[in-house]
C-alpha cells in the first residue's frame, strides 16, 4: 500500500485500512468483511468521504501522484493553521 494513501486514509481512530477499502471498491472482500466495511461507511461519515474520494478518481494508475499531492497540500494547510 502506497505511504501516502495511507496517510489521508487514517485519520480517524476507526478507520477502515486503506487496503480493505479498495479491496470493497474493487469487489475482491468476501461477503462478511463487505458488510463489516459497510457498517463502518454507514457510521463514520469521514470513512464515507474516503470511499467518495477514491470511487472519483478516474485513473487508478496516478494514485500514488495524486495522494502525494493531498498530502504535501494538508501538510502545508495544517503548518500555515499552527502557526
């Protein structure tokens, strides 16, 4: 799992790993992990928001470029709020 998707995907204390959710995009999660995924969408609406994000992105292959990307810009945005 690319570093930098796992940094936007686990801010939340019940967060979803990464892996799973994109096992559960691509349908790759038997049916009983599917719906533990589920339940937790259902109550988490940040994890809800990851899911959007990652449904939305058009080319699986810039993954790795374009979490880089968010990344570096919360970091940025996180140092100019603490300062």
């Amino acid at each position: 799992m690319n570093k930098h998707l796992h940094d936007i995907l686990s801010n939340s204390p019940t967060a979803i790993e990464p892996e799973k959710l994109i096992a559960y995009l691509n349908k790759e999660l038997p049916p009983e992990e599917a719906q533990a995924i589920e339940e937790k969408l259902a109550a988490d609406e940040f994890e809800q928001t990851a899911l959007e994000g990652l449904e939305s992105v058009q080319n699986i292959t810039n993954l790795d470029s374009i979490t880089h990307q968010l990344n570096r810009e919360l970091q940025k945005k996180i140092k100019k709020r603490n300062q």
